[in-house]
C-alpha cells in the first residue's frame, strides 16, 4: 500500500513538471513575466531614447517602443499610463544621469588641486558615456519642444540652474587661486555651458567633422583662455 501512495505522489509531481509551473520552459517564462519593476521601466525607457534617436520626437509611439523593449503595450500602459509620461520618465532619466555624474566630480574633495576637477570634468562632459548618440537625441529633441511644453522646459531649467550654479563655485575657486582679474565667474560658466551644448550638437550631427576627442580639446582651450595656469595641457585632437 505505501510503494502504491509513494508511486502515485511520484506520478503527480512528474505531471505538474511537465504540464504546470514545475516545467522549465513555464519557469523561465514565469520569470521574464515578473522582472522587478525597475527592470521593466529601465527597458521601455532605454527603447524610448532608441526611438527618438531613430524616429524624432514626434515619431514616437507606443507601439514602436514596445516592439523595440520586446515587450507588451499592457506593460508599457502598467508602468508609464501614457506616451507623455513615459518621454517625461526617459528625459528625467537623461537629465538625471548626467547632473548625478556632474555633481560628483565638482563636490567630491577627493581632488586635489583645482585643474585635476577641470581635468576631470572635462573627460566626463566628452565621455563615450555623456555623448552616446541616443542621449545626446533625447537631450535636443526635448529642447526643441521645450517652448511650447512647461514640462520639457522645467526639467531642462532644472538641470541648467543646478549645473550653472555648480561650475559657477568651481570657477570662483579657480580665480581666488589665481588672482585673476576682470573674470566674472558666473559668465564664465554660462560660457561653458553653452560651449558644451553646441559642441554636442556638433558631435551629434556631423561627427566626422567633430569627433569627440576634438569637441574636449575645443572646451580645454575656453577654459585655458580664460584661466591661464589652472587648465592642464591634455592630449591633442
């Protein structure tokens, strides 16, 4: 009577392996279904900027993300509602990357001496990673609507207040060091971000005629310019 119950529960789990939750092939479905949240929004985020990149932002839709992500419109409507929210989630994103990235370099009081920050800022500002072509497509596309959509225009405002007022302290360290004169520092950082905006825009669209290296060499010599001694040489174009 036992070998007959034993055989029997035997039976049964063979038959929920092979038609149930115990198959491998359902498992590993089960698993792709129940990625962690952030998994899933970081993917339809990532296909949003790859869509933009390819398609502009007015290109845009649903459908195109998700067939980009791999993934179901149910689950771009669960995490994101709608288009608006999800283009507002991938240009908080972009934004948010960056200014994180910036922050660290120009609080972090492990440089030290003024031109090793400059040098450091530099390198991040015309890393593969701040000029990767998708970022830097997601970055212009929402400027070019900035004007006729507050919301595009204040989280663009916010990164540009947050990023002026820190290279503004950076560059009033560098003048005290010096003693330069007749150098305002809050101009010399809105000079350099609007530099750096153009620069990128230059090495998003006709990459061959600026290449990367070249756009850091060109930002090098603007600061170099305007504080002689406190710029390191680098490496040329």
């Amino acid at each position: 009577m036992l070998t007959v119950v034993v055989l029997h529960r035997i039976t049964s789990l063979d038959n929920y392996g092979a038609s149930g939750l115990g198959s491998g092939e359902d498992n590993t479905a089960g698993r792709r279904r129940a990625q962690p949240r952030e998994v899933r929004r970081d993917q339809l985020i990532k296909a949003t900027m790859k869509c933009i990149a390819e398609n502009g932002l007015s290109g845009v839709t649903m459908a195109k993300v998700t067939k980009t992500a791999g993934l179901s419109l149910g689950i771009a409507n669960l995490h994101f509602k709608s288009k608006e929210k999800l283009l507002l989630a991938t240009l908080d994103s972009v934004t948010r990357e960056y200014n994180e990235g910036q922050s660290g370099i120009l609080t972090d009081p492990g440089y030290a001496t003024i031109p090793d920050r400059i040098d450091a800022l530099l390198a991040f500002d015309f890393s593969t990673q701040t000029t990767d072509k998708s970022k830097l497509a997601v970055w212009y596309a929402f400027l070019g609507e900035a004007k006729s959509r507050p919301t595009y225009l204040a989280s663009c405002s916010r990164q540009d207040v947050k990023a002026e007022r820190l290279l503004t302290s950076l560059f009033e360290q560098a003048l005290a060091d010096g003693a330069y004169r007749n150098v305002d520092p809050n101009l010399l950082a809105a000079g350099y971000i609007s530099l750096v905006d153009g620069l990128w825009l230059n090495v998003l669209l006709a990459p061959r005629r600026l290449s990367r290296k070249k756009a850091m060499a060109a930002a090098r010599q603007y600061l170099a310019n305007a504080l002689p001694g406190q710029v390191n040489p680098g490496e040329k174009a």
